[in-house]
C-alpha cells in the first residue's frame, strides 16, 4: 500500500472515530436533558424520541397547540410506533373540540402504548360518560394492572357506580375473570354506607357462579353486619341442599352434617379453656357434640348459631349430659335478640354428673327489635375467676319449634 493510501485510510478511520465518539456525546447528552430541557437535548440530538415527546407535552401545557401537534408529528416521523405521540395530537384535537378525531387518535394511542396512563384515563372517561361500560372498564383494569397506587382512587369510584345495575352487571362479568385488584373491590364493596353496590355486585356474581364459597360466606357476614338477617338467610339457604326435607328452626341441630361455620351453621368460635369435638356416643344415636372444660375461666361453650326466628312464642330443647361438670353457677343454654330487644330466654342451669336428660326453655320473640337471634351455651358467673369450669358436657339434639300453645 502506498504511503498515500495509508494517509487516506488513516484520516478516514479518524473521521469514523470522531463520529463515532460524537454520537456517543450527543446520545449521552440528550438522554440526559431530555426531561429536564428538552429543547437542549434536541440541539445535541434534534429527533430524540424522549426530548421530542417533553417538549410537545409542554408546549401543550402552555395551551400552544399547533407546534406541540407539530412536533408529535416530528416524533412519529422518528418513531412511527410511539402511540404517545398519536396521543399528543389526540390531545390537541380534543383542545380544538375535534371529539371525534381525538378518540380516533386515542384509540390508536392505546394500541400502540397500551401502557400509557394518560390514554388509558381519557378513554376511560369517554367511555363511561357514554355508557360503554365494558370498554371502560377494560380500560380501568389496565390502569389498575399499570399502576396500583391508582387503586385508592378508582375502586371507591367503581363501587359508587356498582349501585347503577347496568353497571353492576358489567363489572361482575369482569370480576369473573378474577382480576389482579378483585379482592380489594370486594372488601371496599362491603364496607360501603350504601348496600346498593353490594347487592347488585354480588347478587350477579352469585347469578353466574362466580363467587366461592369463603366469598359467598363473607357476603352473608356483610348482610348480618348490615343487619339484614331476613336476606342473610334467605341467600344462604338458596346454597345448601335440603334434599327435600323441611329446614328445621336450628340448623343441624343432630350434627349429623359436619358443622361448616357457614351461613346459619353452627359456628366455632376460638375461647381458651374449652374445646368442642363431635363424636358417637355410646348413650345416644348418631354424633354428639362433646364440649371439654379445663379449668380455666369460659364466659361460654365455643359452638354457637345465628337464628331467624319470626315472631311469636317458641320451645327450645336439647339432650344433655354431663361428667363431672363443675362450675361457679352452672351453664345453662341462651337466646338473645341480635337487635335491640336484647335477652330473650334462659334454660335451666346445669351441672355435675347426669345421664342423658332434655332441657327446655320456653321464648317469645317480640315483633320490634329482633330481626335475628343468637343462640348459645353460655356460663351465666361474672367474668373473671368465678368463670372457671371443669368437666365434661354432651348435648344433641337441639331443636326449637312452636310453642304447643300456638299449635
């Protein structure tokens, strides 16, 4: 190679490194104004997709329209695949009060960033003020799969709505789908002053099998919770299988079913110091429940059941027996009004060592007052050491029924 050929290739492999190392000057240098001044950051890289896009955002901040439309237009030319340039000229198009091209360009915004949260809100709310739930709420659960911290803001809006049926209906078909944010929609749902949400949420759910059991049994505490015994149990027998049969007054009363916690089930609640199992005894057909004291203070045996009793007299009774039963004062079996009316009826009390014996009780449930009942088995001694209870204690067959004199 002659030494003018050397020359030549020398200063062109110059020319390519200092190109080479200006390219990286300016990328670094744009990159790093592109936020903070954009119009700097374009001097060093004048179709930086970053700078191009702070820019148009500013200047359609500052109400210039036409040159931030111009340089989302600068950006597509860059970067024909950046919807939040097409979001831009939405943007500008809806300034001009041009709806129709704006969600033309939206919607293309959103397919081509459909991560971008300004899209995202907008079609949201042209959607919902059109009553296009369905694509509203699409768009919301992008926002919420996007951006969780939008969560305390637009589930509260969606559970106002949910009071709107139409509404209601379209988002439990949604819910279905078992998105990220459903429990916390659920939760939010059942600690609104209005049950209206609620109630249309769930009862669609429901509808369609899309609720489970532990969310169906939460709907139920919500209704008691809300003081709506009549419908808590109306849904909750709709749920379980009589198989013909008649639904007596205390449910599962023989325990012949496992109790469940469910509903208006027998209910375990956790107290120290006694526990309750159920199996056969040799004295009684089937399963008994077998409570277990162990000297410690109880204010009651942890098995207890919700109750929806109309007004008008009843007779309570149970088979009992116990071994060495030793308390203060006894136990005794009682039934008070989940409303205002309070205390309804006492049995008598219990104690010792017996053999199998029905105790009874006799109630009137008044007509105000006592939209449902809670019956327990409860130690009536004054909280504290006077509550200690040792022994052991059987009962089955608990049942309620018409007091004979209204028969």
């Amino acid at each position: 190679m002659t030494a003018a050929r050397s020359w030549l290739l020398a200063v062109l492999l110059l020319g390519l490194g200092l190109f080479a190392a200006y390219r990286i000057v300016a990328v670094t240098q744009a990159d790093r104004w592109a936020i903070e001044d954009p119009a700097r950051a374009l001097q060093w890289m004048p179709h930086h997709p970053q700078a191009l896009l702070t820019l148009a955002e500013s200047q359609l901040a500052d109400g210039r329209i036409d040159q931030a439309a111009a340089t989302a237009r600068r950006l597509l030319a860059a970067e024909p695949l950046e919807g939040r340039g097409f979001r831009v000229l939405a943007e500008a198009a809806a300034k001009r009060g041009d709806d129709t091209r704006a969600l033309a360009l939206y919607r293309i915004a959103a397919r081509r960033s459909p991560r971008d949260l300004h899209t995202s809100a907008w079609l949201t709310r042209h959607h919902l003020l059109a009553g296009e739930y369905p694509a509203a709420l699409a768009h919301i659960d992008v926002i919420l799969r996007t951006s969780p911290t939008l969560r305390t803001t637009l589930l509260p809006l969606m559970v106002t709505m949910a009071a709107d049926e139409v509404f209601a209906a379209d988002l439990a078909r949604v819910l279905q789908q078992r998105p990220q944010w459903r429990a916390g929609l659920l939760a939010l749902l059942q600690r609104a002053e209005d049950p209206r949400a609620a109630d249309a949420v769930m009862s669609a759910l429901r509808a369609d099998g899309g609720l489970s059991e532990a969310e169906f049994d939460q709907w139920i505490a919500y209704l008691l919770r809300q003081d709506r015994w009549g419908e808590a149990y109306g849904r909750w027998v709709g749920s379980i299988d009589l198989q013909g049969a008649a639904l007596p007054l205390v449910y599962n009363g023989q325990f012949e079913q496992p109790v469940s916690g469910r509903g208006f089930d027998w209910r375990m609640a956790r107290i120290p110091g006694v526990s309750v199992e159920f199996a056969p005894d040799g004295n009684a057909s089937g399963l008994s429940a077998h409570a277990t004291f162990r000297s410690r203070p109880v204010p009651r045996v942890n098995l207890e059941q919700p109750l929806l009793l109309a007004p008008g007299a009843y007779r309570f009774s149970a088979r009992m027996r116990a071994d060495g039963l030793r308390s203060d004062r006894g136990l005794e079996w009682h039934l008070a009004c989940a409303g205002p009316a309070g205390s309804l009826a006492s049995s008598e009390r219990v104690e010792g060592t017996f053999g199998w014996r029905t105790v009874t009780m006799d109630v009137t449930v008044p007509v105000i007052g006592c939209q449902g009942q809670w019956l327990r088995l409860r130690n009536p001694a004054p909280s504290g050491t006077a509550q200690q209870v040792s022994g052991d204690l059987w009962f089955d067959d608990v049942a309620i029924a018409r007091h004979p004199s209204q028969e």
